[in-house]
C-alpha cells in the first residue's frame, strides 16, 4: 500500500504545531520562565530557538521526507548502524512519553469537566488536585485520554490527524488569546507584566538558563527524533521545509510566550505566588478562576485550550509507534492503534497510583536520559545519509535559498550541542 502524504500544506504545519503546542508550552514553559526570571529566560529562548531549533526541525522531517519512513525504516535506510535497535528504542521512548503524558491530560480532562459544571469553582483547589492526582479516579480519566488518542490516529494521517488539527489548532489560538486579553486587562495586571517582561540580566547570562532553555526547546518542538520524522516521512516533494520549520518554530513559542502573559498578570492580579511551578495551572489558575468575575466561563476555556494543545501532541505520539507496527508487523491501522493504545495504557497506569513511577521512571528516562539522544540519533542518521544528498533534500520544494552553512551547522554544530545539553542534563541529574 502506498505510504499516506498530507493533504495540504497548511495542514501539515497545522499537525507539526499540533504536535509541537502542548502541555510543554502552557503547563511547562510558564513555569520554567517563572522560576527561571521571566524575560530571562526568554531572550536566551528565542536566540536558540533561530539557531538550533529551526535547524532541528528541517534535520528530522528532511531525514523522514527522504527515506519515507518513521524512525526504525529511516535510521536503517539512512544506513545507520544498529538502526533497526535505534528505532526500535525511539519507540520506546515514545510510548514511555505517551505513558505519562496521558496521565497529566487525565486530570486537564477531569479539570474541565469540573469547570464547565461549576464544581472546580466551588472547590478547594490544593485538595482538589491532591484527591486527584495520584488514584483510580485519574486512572479512568488516563484511560479517557487514550482512547480519543487513538480514535483520531485510527482514522489516518488525512482524514484523522490532519483534519482534527485544523480544527483544534484555530480553536486553540482563539482561545488563548480571549484569556491572554482578559488577564492583561484585570486590574493590577501591570505587577505580573512586569515580572514577565523585565529582564534581570544576571540570569539571562547564566549557563544554566541556557541549559534549561534548550532542553525545554526540544520537548516543546518534538524533536526527539520520533514525532518529527514521522511527520516528516508524510511530506511531498514540493513541501517547503525550511519554511515549516520556520512557521513552526514560531507558532510554538508564540503560544507558550502568550501562555505566559495568560498567566502571569493573573496571578499577580489577584496577589497569588507565580513561582509555584507544576502546581501552577492545577492549584494556583483555579484559585484565579475563583475569584474573577466569570469564572467559571473563563475556566472552562481554558481547560479546553489545555486539552486541544495536549491532544494534538498525543496523537502525534500514538502515531509513531502505529505507524513502525503498520509498516513493520503489517498490521491494519485501526488494530494498531487500539492494541498499541491499551499497550500504553498498560505501561502509563500504574503511574496514577505511584508518584515515583511517574516521575523517576517514566518521565525521567524518557525525557532525561533517553529522550534527547533520539534528537542525537536523528542527526547521526542524516550525516550518514551524506550531507550533500540532505541539503539538496532539504532545498526541495524551498521557497528561500537555503544557505549553505546548514551544511557544517548540521554536521558539526547541532550534534555538539545536542551532546553538551546532554552531559550537563545528566551531570545536574547526579547531583553535580
Ligand atoms: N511538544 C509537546 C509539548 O510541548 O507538550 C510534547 C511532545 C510531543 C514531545 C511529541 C515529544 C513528542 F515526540
């Protein structure tokens, strides 16, 4: 059977932001910018996000385009060695991130359910979130999550994950910028602009912000060398890369920097503490809700913008590993994708009950030790395809001449640091 394309090119981008905006952008990066300066940590962000992570883009969706296959076909075609076991463990990885993930989503889906009758209005938040979080409750929830996961994947890359992202994708802009303008606006708002906005230099220079800015950039873009070149192996020759990439780039921090004016000027309006990290949307925007005349409308937008963001990134998950099990097993689309779905379920449940499951086990090595190599793996299997035979892949269907120190950049610089974020990821891990 022929391998499936995108319909558009509009509704690729929209299914690689898709991918892209997710709970890394509006749970993960305002809390990170919190605790890490605001606006300090923005402007190492955005000089990154030009010089690594467009360029991470068009490394993995050139590396899918010119091998036409998902991790395990195009690490092997690439003729990486051990490719087939390299690809197999990029699978794993995602299927651990799916795991957890799904989790986190579980409880946005609850959130919103309670929102939209009134109940999270009416409730303590802290007690809220603790009754749920880690219990069976969160597990049916979990469950939820995954099965409408697999409901989009099962319908194929056109009729499924495209046509659900332009739904969701405009939604979710609309959205986030009726809460964005309603928080700017709330009296007291200036107090959290300015805590966004006005950057303390000290920090910005500091190797750590840097660090940590990376390794948020590459979650948050969903380069870790699965979702990318899966998406990128549906692509056509006279899709522009570089230009998705660029569109792509700047659609996903569009969304987490407006995350963070949501949120912010919210906080500070109503005299709540910014720096509360994961419990910032949970147990903090409630409280928010709470006491913001029309609460209750403005709660419901919001968890439903989390749950659009959450479940276009799920899919693009999902369908990593149904697509190395229809190209490599055979197996129908739909049946892959419910028996893969229950797999996740399996592996991602018990993280309801255990805390430690959650977050030393699956989040930690799937996105701290392993995660990032798969982005590593990426590059290695393009520069082994041959960095002529990638550049003239990458200038197909191109727009803008594509300059040609993408060459050396790819080669060189983007491995180098892929490999320092790494070392330094791991060395902080231990304790350093
Ligand atoms: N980029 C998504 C987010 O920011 O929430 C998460 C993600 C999706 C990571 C797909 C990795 C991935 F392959």
């Amino acid at each position: 059977m022929a391998r499936e394309t995108w319909g558009s090119r509009v509704g690729f981008v929209a299914a690689a932001v898709g991918s892209a905006v997710g709970l890394g952008n509006i749970w993960m990066f305002p809390w990170r910018a919190g605790t890490l300066g605001g606006a300090a940590f923005l402007i190492p962000y955005l000089i990154l996000l030009f010089a690594i992570g467009v360029i991470a883009l068009t490394v993995e969706w050139t590396l899918g385009r010119s091998t036409k296959g998902g991790p395990i076909v195009a690490f092997q075609k690439a003729g990486l060695p051990g490719g087939k076991y390299l690809g197999l463990l990029v699978n794993i990885v995602m299927v651990m991130i799916f795991a957890f993930y799904s989790l986190v989503l579980g409880w946005i889906l609850r959130y919103f359910i309670a929102a939209l009758t009134g109940e999270l209005l009416k409730t303590h938040p802290g007690a809220f979130f603790e009754g749920l979080a880690f219990s069976k409750e969160a597990m049916i929830w979990q469950f939820v999550v995954i099965m409408l996961t697999v409901a989009i994947v099962a319908l194929g890359v056109q009729k499924g994950i495209e046509k659900a992202n332009k739904i969701m994708m405009p939604a979710l802009f609309a959205l986030l910028i009726i809460l964005a303008v309603r928080s700017v606006t709330l009296p007291n708002a200036y107090e959290g602009l300015k805590f966004y906005l006005l950057p303390d230099i000290s920090k910005a220079l500091a190797p750590k912000t840097w660090m940590i800015a990376l390794s948020q950039m590459f979650f948050s873009l969903s380069v870790l060398g699965n979702t990318m070149v899966v998406y990128g192996s549906y692509l056509k020759e006279k899709d522009d890369i570089p230009l998705s990439a660029v569109a792509t780039a700047f659609g996903d921090t569009a969304v987490a920097v407006t995350a963070g004016f949501l949120i912010f000027p919210a906080v500070f309006a109503f005299g709540l503490e910014p720096g509360a990290g994961p419990g910032l949307v949970f147990v903090t925007l409630p409280m928010v809700f709470q006491k913001m005349s029309g609460g209750t409308f403005f709660a419901t937008l919001f968890f439903l913008l989390l749950l659009f963001a959450g479940l276009s990134s799920t899919v693009s998950m999902l369908e990593v590993y149904v697509d190395s099990a229809i190209t490599k097993l055979n197996m129908d689309r739909k049946k892959a994708a419910i028996l893969l779905g229950l797999l996740t379920f399996i592996i991602g449940a018990p993280s309801a009950l255990s805390p430690y499951y959650f977050e030393s086990i699956l989040i930690n090595i799937s996105t701290v030790y392993i995660g990032p190599l798969g982005a590593l793996i990426a590059a290695l299997a393009l520069i082994k395809f041959g960095i002529e035979k990638a550049y003239e892949e990458v200038k197909k269907g191109a727009l803008f001449e594509v300059p040609t120190f993408w060459k050396p950049w790819v080669k060189y610089v983007y491995p180098a640091v892929i490999v320092l974020i790494y070392l330094y990821t791991i060395y902080g891990m231990l304790g350093g």
